[in-house]
C-alpha cells in the first residue's frame, strides 16, 4: 500500500471515530464534504496506481 493510500485510509478512520466519539448529531452537509473530498482523491490515487 503506497504512502498516499495509507494517509487516506488513516484520515478517514480518524473522521469517522471523531464522529462515532462525538455522538451529537453531524450536519448532512459535512457527510458529503467529507465523502466528495475522499472520491477526488481515491480517483487520483487510482490514476496513479495505473501508470
């Protein structure tokens, strides 16, 4: 697993504990944010695994 996927994957695991810790109520708004940020770069890292 290349460096950038491992950033990835412990960014994202970090968010979700935040959220699951937080146990308040996250705006939809955020959801998304979040989510369209990790697709831009899972389809960038996918471009570079293929070259």
């Amino acid at each position: 697993m290349n460096k950038y996927l491992q950033t990835l994957v412990k960014n994202v695991r970090r968010q979700l504990e935040v959220w699951l810790e937080n146990k308040n109520v996250f705006h939809i708004k955020n959801l998304f944010r979040f989510l369209h940020s990790n697709l831009g770069t899972v389809i960038i890292l996918k471009g570079r695994s293929n070259e």
